[in-house]
C-alpha cells in the first residue's frame, strides 16, 4: 500500500499518494459508434472532454480506425494488428464476434496479458466484443488478462437474432469474471452502471499498490436495442439540445458512384426528421459519457492520482447521418466511418496542443499503451507504432487549443464514498429454457491450450518488438527491384531522410494508414463489397494548398481500390482517389478528373500509393509502421513526400497496380492480385 497524506480543500478531503509509481495508470475510454468528422465531440456537447482531454492533453485530428466495423476494430485495438493479420473481419460469429476472437485464442498474447507481464493490475467494464452472449461466456469464460472483467453481456436468444446483430440488451446486464449467474439492472440505464463499476475499479486500483489499466467501453452513442431505436438517453438528458440538427454537410443527400453502389442513386433518400431526431439523442447518450469523464477526473483528484495517470479517449467507428446519402450507418472507407475522435492527456503528453501533421490509427494506440507500460519487451508484435510523444512536445512547445488555459484545471474532489461493497443489482432473472442460458463454468480455460487459430496463421507472427524487420526477406525483394529496374536501386534511393523546411519533423513516423474491408452484413448496398484503401498524410500538395486553416499545411490522400462483383468481370475494380485538404466531404475523385492514359502529378502520385497500399495489405510488424522500407531497403524513405521524388519515377511506375480476381464475403489473398516483389514470399502463390 502506498503512504497517504490527506490535503483538505474547502468542504472536501481526498487521498494523495506521497510519491507517485514509477508507471503510469492508464484509463482507456472507448465509446461506441462516435463520430468526429460531424462534431460530436465539441465543447457544447462534452464538456467535460473538451476541458481536460483536449484543452489540456493533445487532440489528433487524423487518427483513424482501420475498419469501420465495432468488433474487428476493437480486435485490433487489443491485438495491436490489422485485420488481415487477425483475419476477424466481421461482427457476426461466422468472421468475427468474440467465438471467432477467442476461438482463435487470440485473448492469449493481447494487450491486457502484456499490460499484467508489466505489473500492472488491469479492469474492464462495459462492452468487450460483440456476440459476448451468456451461450459465449459458457463456451469461452472469460477472455484472459482481466484482474476483474466486467464485461457487459448481450442477451441474443437466437441464432438469426445473433448473427450480425450489434444490439445492447434493453437493461444492463453484467456477470463479474463470468461467474455466476447473469445479473440485470432493471430500471438502470447502461452509462449509469458503466460508471458506477469504472469508479468501483478505479478504487481499487488505487489501492492495489502498483499501476493499473482501466478500459471503460461505454454503450452510447450507439442505437438501443429494437427496430430504428435511438440511442438510450437517461431522462436527465431527454430534454438537452432542443431543436439541434444533423450538419448539412457538402455531401448531405448526394449519392456515391453508381459503381460504388453504397447508395441509392436518387438524391435526398431518406427521412430528414429521423436523421436529426437521431443525432440529438447521439449527443445527449454522449453527455452521460462526458459525465463519467468527469467523475472519473474527480476520482483520480481523491485519489491523487492526476499525475501519474494518462487518459485516451476514442471510439471503435465513426458514424454517417445523411452524408453520401445513407440515412445511417458506417461500414464504409468514408472519413465519417473511419476518422473518429482521438485525445489524450496525462504526463508526458502535450499540453492543449492540437497536432494534423501526424496520422495514427488503431494499432497505434496498443503500441502506445505498451510503450507507456514498459510492455515493450519479448515477443511482444505489433503492427503499430508508440506516438512520438516527445517530437509533437518539441514542435509544440506552446499550447496551440483555442481556450486551453496557462495552467492546469485541476478538479475538485467530492469526497470518495465510504468504503462498502458495490450496490447489490437487480436479483437473477428465472432460470431459462435448456440451452440458452445457465450456470457460467467456474473453471477457467487451461492456460495456453494448443493454437486453434485459423486461416494464415503462420504467416502472422512476423515481426516483433516495435524495430525488428526481416532484413533477409527486405535484401531478397532489393534485389529483385534492381534487376526489373536495370540495376543499381540503392542510386534510385534518397541519400537520407529529414523534415521539410518549416514542418514539424517526425522522425520515421510514416503518416500511412491502411483501411480495409470484407462486407458480410445483411444491406445489399453493402454486402459482397471489398475494399482496400490507403490514407496518406503529407506535406506533398499534388493539387494545391489545403483548405483547412488548421491543417498544419499538411493534405490527406485517400487512395479506393474496391471490389464490386457487379462490375469486377467487366470494369476491373473501381479506383478512386480524393484529396481530403482540398475536398474533404470526398465528391472530387481525382480519377474522374484525370482520365487514362495518365501522365503528370496525377501517375507519379497514382504509382506510389498504389505500390505502398499493395505493401500495407500484406505487412506485419515492421513493414506496417514503415511501409517504404520494403521499397526502399536503406531506409532513406520513409514518407510520401520523400518517395515523391522524381528519380523514383520509373521505381514505382514499374510495380503491378493491386487489383481483384473475385470479390468475397471473407479474406483470403487468393482473390487478390498483386505485384509479388512487394508482397512476403509465402503469399506469393496465392496472388500470382
């Protein structure tokens, strides 16, 4: 236990550690469905974000999630991997769901065990992933790595209502460490409990003696549970917001491509009146959320814990509400879908800065979290990259947030509840009918049980560590490049790598991201469609200076290759290219505007995102956080702007552009085709 001295404020005392630990406790809120691009994080609606996580801590505009559906998302998160390493693509039970999650074993080397490996005692509470079922719990227990799961449990009662279902039961319904029997909180609303039990861990963390991680997975903004339900608003919030309209965005009502196909072609198809009625509730369910932030800032001031304590905040997707003309929904490689909010405040993080010039995504964010813990040694593999954290500090050593105060706001403490258990829920429901419901095992699964993990499984453990790379396998693939290109590549290669002039400099960060889909769902405007996409982040302006006064003079490139079967045979798959500083509500397709055969700025740009998306869809490890070393060997490139280059012309104008063969429900590389010199030798003879 630490030593406690007592501080006294007007009216309040509260606990302050003597000296703080060596390890910061790190608090991880996830939300789910939230959107970014249409605001729903402003000061008017979260307060309480706004006031210590973004005018205080560090807010990236850029963050993105590398698919745009909750439980793939949420593996990745856990796992530190994309999606086609996982292979967990979907939300159903078939590609995804926690019986795929688990059922590949894949809670067995995933952040919370790396998190416990580091000392720290970990909790989790609300949503885990989608299909925890009580049928789950009883096939599965609990995933490992919790000192106590809380994990919220989903109340399907068939298997059509399971499959693909992303609903919440109606009331909250819990069983700690999977043991026991369901416990449902009648009368209560989910973010209520939610908080309640993330204080409750909070506490005893606190008093565990030794770091701890805390993962708070709040229900809201997503829809309740029921045919065209709203989001759960306690009726403390139903009156909030009055008469607040979803943002008439430049692409409100106007249909994608008709080769596309994720709308219907007629303008303005859907019910105005439910799209705003929707987006007031998303906000008010998120004003219970920016309240748990708040109680959870207070805690950590009883607790004296503000210090040694790091907070980041995101959500699993993001949301459309009428933009591109679907009335709602994700799914898609649209920046509503897969830019979501991302903010972070705590020691070490810069203070009420607001950073564009980096892009991270998902697995980002797991290496992070490692590299915070000290979790970065072993076999530790990650796809992602810890945030440089120091370099945004040296590029910004001023806040640079509208509104972010001189010094710290530090919350009050209310006073921490007398020490007692945690308020006795609702009792049992009645035993139900064999077969959907029981007694939980009490026996957890064996440690470690032999690998029942699926499809290229062999293939996923490349890479280790946050700095390893195959340099074999990078020398082989150099001198294959130099003989298709005459010879001599390392002269085609940039003698070394620095910032542009004026720019913040990031290091090796990249600014790539990959985004990538397999869609399985139920909507035919959705189901069948592949994608693979490239979001690149430069200060390389192809097509002029961006638009956004905020923008760090830094672009977006978002590079579509997608598999529509009704077209595939006929058309090849559809590319699509759009510069979001210039045109970021994505109506301006650049290959639209460029027609075949290309030439200019348009086929240099075109050539390099196209190779390093054919890079980025079959990397692990080393090669997802620096795409270009597969490339470029020395590492002389590390970012667009250095391959932009023209001595690189003729490099990447020489590599296979990415295609498809079939489109599919599910991954596999076979219905691929790519250039084999950029891709790992072992998937060689798939896509050839």
């Amino acid at each position: 236990m630490l030593a406690t001295v007592t501080l006294f404020q007007p009216g309040h005392a509260q606990r302050v550690a003597a000296s703080p630990k060596s390890k910061p406790n790190i608090i991880f809120i996830m939300t789910d469905d939230q959107d970014y691009v249409l605001g729903s994080t402003d000061a008017k609606w979260m307060p309480s974000l706004d006031k210590y996580l973004r005018k205080q801590g560090m807010e990236v505009p850029n963050f993105v999630t590398s698919i745009a559906s909750c439980c793939p998302s949420r593996t990745s998160f856990f796992t530190g991997k994309y999606c086609h390493t996982t292979n967990i693509t979907s939300n159903g039970n078939l590609r995804g769901s926690v019986t795929k999650m688990m059922g590949q074993d894949l809670d067995h080397d995933y952040l919370p065990l790396w998190l416990q490996d580091a000392g720290y005692s970990t909790y989790m509470v609300g949503k885990f992933l989608n299909g925890f079922t009580y049928k789950a719990v009883k096939k599965f227990g609990c995933p490992k790595g919790w000192t106590v799961a809380d994990p919220l449990i989903q109340d399907f009662t068939t298997d059509s209502e399971y499959e693909f279902s992303e609903d919440y039961p109606r009331a909250p319904n819990y069983m700690t460490n999977c043991q026991g029997e369901v416990q449902t909180y009648f009368g209560d609303y989910h973010e209520e409990v939610i908080r309640s039990k993330a204080l409750t861990y909070l506490d005893d963390g606190a008093a565990s003696g030794k770091p701890f991680f805390l993962y708070i997975s709040t229900v809201a903004p997503h829809d309740a549970k029921g045919p065209g339900a709203y989001p759960q608003v306690p009726p403390a919030y139903r009156d909030l917001f009055p008469g607040v309209k979803a943002p008439r965005t430049g692409n409100w009502g106007k249909p994608v491509p008709a080769a596309v196909g994720f709308s219907k072609q007629t303008p303005n198809d859907f019910n105005v009146t439910d799209i705003d009625g929707r987006y007031r509730a998303r906000l008010q369910s998120l004003r219970a959320v920016d309240d748990t932030i708040d109680a959870v800032m207070k805690r950590l001031a009883c607790h004296g814990l503000l210090d040694n304590t790091v907070i980041m905040y995101t959500s699993d997707n993001g949301f459309k509400l009428g933009n591109h003309n679907m009335a709602q929904e994700k799914f898609t490689y649209f920046e509503e879908d897969v830019r979501v909010p991302f903010l972070m405040a705590g020691p070490g993080v810069p203070r009420g800065v607001y950073v564009p010039e980096v892009a991270a995504a998902m697995t980002d964010l797991t290496a992070t979290i490692a590299h915070l813990a000290g979790a970065t040694s072993g076999n530790i593999s990650v796809d992602g990259a810890p945030l440089p954290l120091d370099r945004i500090a040296a590029a910004y050593p001023s806040p640079n947030q509208p509104g972010a105060p001189a010094s710290p706001i530090r919350p009050v403490c209310p006073g921490l509840p007398p020490p007692s258990p945690q308020p006795p829920p609702s009792p049992p429901l009645p035993s139900p009918p064999p077969g959907k419901h029981g007694k939980a095992p009490k026996v957890p699964r064996p440690p470690n049980p032999p690998s029942k993990r699926g499809l290229l499984a062999s293939m996923y453990d490349a890479g280790s560590g946050f700095d390893t790379v195959d340099m074999d396998a990078v020398d082989m693939r150099s001198e294959e490049l130099s003989a298709q290109t005459g010879g001599g590549l390392r002269s085609l290669l940039q003698a070394g790598a620095s910032g542009a002039p004026g720019q913040p400099y990031y290091g090796n960060w990249s600014n790539i991201q990959l985004i990538e889909a397999w869609l399985d769902g139920s909507m035919s405007n959705l189901a069948g469609k592949d994608y693979r996409v490239l979001r690149a982040c430069s200060p390389f302006q192809a097509f002029g200076a961006p638009m956004d006064p905020r923008s760090g003079g830094h672009t977006c490139y978002k590079y579509v290759v997608l598999c529509n079967s009704r077209s595939l045979a006929g058309h090849g798959p559809v590319r699509q290219l759009f510069d979001l500083g210039r045109d970021a509500v994505e109506l301006q397709d650049k290959f639209t505007q460029f027609k075949a055969p290309y030439n200019g700025i348009f086929k240099r740009l075109y050539d390099r995102l196209d190779a390093v998306l054919t890079v980025m869809s079959y990397c692990s490890g080393a090669t997802c956080r620096n795409p270009f070393i597969v490339i470029h060997p020395d590492g002389s490139v590390t970012n667009l702007e250095q391959a932009m280059d023209v001595k690189f012309d003729d490099l990447y104008g020489g590599f296979k552009k990415f295609s498809y063969k079939r489109c599919a429900l599910y991954y596999h590389p076979q219905n691929e085709s790519a250039d084999l010199r950029l891709v790992p030798e072992e998937y060689r003879t798939w896509l050839a």
